[in-house]
C-alpha cells in the first residue's frame, strides 16, 4: 500500500463501493484528519456500530468492533483482537488511539509487533492506528517497510494559511453547505488553520441556515448568521496590507493591538510573514502579471484567493517585500524579548504596519 500526504482525498475515497486498507497508520500534525478519517471509516465499513467503547453489545456492530488505547493496552491484547472474525458481517474494525505510547525509541518499539498481521493476514479485518502528538513512524526502518507491504500509511501535514480553500468546501459539503468562493474566503480570514474549530463553526451555521439557503451560502449570510465580521481578524490586516489601504490598514492594527488576548502578536505576525514571503515567491513567476501563473508557483486551486497577490505584486517591490521579511523576523524576535526595544504587542504591530506602508 503507498504512502499518502493528501489525507482529504483518502477521506473522499472511503466509501462501501471501495475496497478499504487491512491497515490505516494515521498520523501528522494536523490531528483533525487523523479523527476525521477513522471515524469515516467505522461509519463506512461497519455502519451498524453503535458501540463508542469495546464491549458495547448493542448489536453485531458490538461484537465487530473494538475500540483500544495505546497508553492501556499491551501489543498482544491487539493482536488478539485483530485475529477475532466478524460476526453476522463482513468486517471487523479495530481501532487503536494513542498509538504513539506503543512507538518508544529504538528500531523496533512495542508497534513494531504489528508485521505479524502482514504475515499472517486476517481478510476480514480493518485495522486503525491513530499517531498523534507529533509523532511519525520512521519509513526507513526495516518493520515499517514490511508494514507497508499491507498498510496505507497517511500523513496529515498541517495546513499553511493560504492553501485553506481546497478543504473549507468539502468540510462545508459535509454538513450539507455549499459556500461561494466570498464566503470560503471568510471562513478561512476567520478561523485560520484550525480545522477542528473550523468543522465546528461550519456544523453552527448549517444548524443556523434555513434549509433552502444552504445550497448558495454567500458571505452576507455567514456575516448574518455568525456575527463574525464584528471583530478584525489578522486576515482583513493581511488584505489590508495588500491593498496598501493606508487608513484602513491603520484602524485595524489599532484594534488588534486593543484586544491583545483576542489577537496576540505571536498570532498575527505568522499570518504576515506567510503571506509576504509568498508574495516574494509570487515575483519570480514565470509571468507574475498572469494569475494563473502567479496560481501555479503557490499552489492556488481558486482565482478568488489570488487576489490578494495580484494586488500585493503591484503595490510592493520585491527589495520592499524582501526588507518586509526581514523587519518581521525582527518584529517576532521583539515580541519574545530579544532586543531591549522589545515595546508591547500594541506599538510592535503599529511599528510593523508603518514599516510595510512607508
């Protein structure tokens, strides 16, 4: 089975009409795929489960699937459960969270146990390994090689703040809304890169929407129905920023640096470096003036979300965007106490916003 780093289409494959994995290693920073994915397939795969804990009875789901924990359970216990067939249906799901406690140091940690499955295969079998806490398999070690032999491997990196779009719409679709490219762009100025909140936010709205408005929800109503456009967000600085809208630009650095426990510095200062070190990529395209150019060389799937770009490359030199990087590294070292003209998080973000405007 191959290694995967797109953890959104091993999501949109699992459905009854393909064959699963005997095996998923889920792992990756970002954690919400990882739950995301294991939840689908017990759904999938084993949809008359209504059992949360193993031992729940309440049907063949009950007896078709266990639920363990890394942190409690040996690797033999596993393996027990993992040789069991199903009862009265076609699969049977194991399902071990925490994994990360069974992948101690050293070439061949307690997980390692898990190539005896390859070996000795059990068909009927779905097996889910949940790695969270930073943690990865080692691919180069001779067990996870053997292991990929029957087991699909998926990584979930964490999400950069401009590639947002490609998972906003299939997580929206998810809870029944199909949001316009302005009310993506909202929900990702938003939320950033916090997916769960993210799933969270989007189930709210669907609750909120009438029904007949979910199929074309517009920016208008997620402002309506969320109240989110009440507060500034380091998103509408970045597209301020942008814009080179002077005024604007200024009011809303003021209100971000008003409400410090909202909107800390260290939050902000991120989503800034990203976008101008983009920016400066977006210069040595091919044809910086051609959007679809400009989408290529940073990976865009949206005209929508290239905006912001087209606008930043006419209103910024490459020396300008250049000397930009270097003050907000300069700026993040202020807001951690390098230097004695650190100031608070207010004037570091004014100071900032004069820097980029002048």
């Amino acid at each position: 089975m191959p290694y995967n780093d797109q953890p959104q289409a091993v999501l949109n494959r699992l459905s009854p009409d393909q064959k699963p994995s005997p095996i998923y290693i889920l792992m990756g920073e970002e954690e919400y795929f990882i739950d995301k994915i294991e939840k689908k397939i017990v759904s999938t795969y084993l949809p008359e489960a209504d059992a949360e804990e193993e031992g729940d009875e309440s049907g063949w789901g009950g007896f078709n699937y266990s639920l363990l924990y890394g942190s409690s359970c040996e690797m033999d216990e596993l393996l027990a459960h993992c040789r069991r067939y199903p009862m009265g249906g076609q699969y049977r799901v194991v399902v071990l969270r925490e994994a990360q406690a069974l992948l101690t140091a050293g070439t061949q940690p307690p997980l390692s146990a898990l190539v005896t499955l390859v070996t000795r295969p059990n068909p009927h079998l779905i097996l889910v390994v949940s790695i969270k806490g930073g943690k990865r398999l080692n691919r180069s070690h001779a067990w996870v090689k053997q292991l990929e032999k029957s087991a699909l491997i998926v990584e979930s990196p964490r999400i950069k703040d401009y590639r947002l779009e490609p998972y906003i719409a299939p997580m929206a679709e998810a809870h029944g809304l199909r949001l316009n490219p302005a009310a993506i762009q909202m929900v990702a100025n938003r939320m950033g890169a916090d997916l769960q909140r993210m799933d969270s936010e989007l189930e709210k709205l669907a609750t909120a929407l009438p029904k007949a408005a979910r199929s074309a929800v517009t920016a208008e109503m997620v402002q309506a129905y969320t109240g989110w456009a009440k507060e500034y967000s380091p998103f509408d600085l970045r597209k301020a920023l942008a814009y080179r809208q002077v005024g604007e630009s200024m009011r809303i650095a003021q209100a971000l640096g008003d409400d410090e426990k909202r909107a800390p510095v260290q939050m902000i200062l991120p989503q800034l470096f990203n976008y101008f070190a983009n920016l400066f990529i977006a210069f040595y395209a091919p044809n910086r003036r051609d959007e679809g150019s400009v989408m290529k060389a940073l990976g865009l799937t949206n005209k929508f979300f290239v905006q912001e770009y087209m606008a930043g490359l006419k209103n910024y030199s490459a020396v300008k965007v250049l000397d930009i990087i270097k003050y907000l590294r300069r700026c993040d070292a202020r807001s951690k106490g390098m230097y004695s003209d650190e100031g608070s998080s207010e004037e570091i973000l004014l100071d900032l916003v004069l820097f980029i405007l002048n």
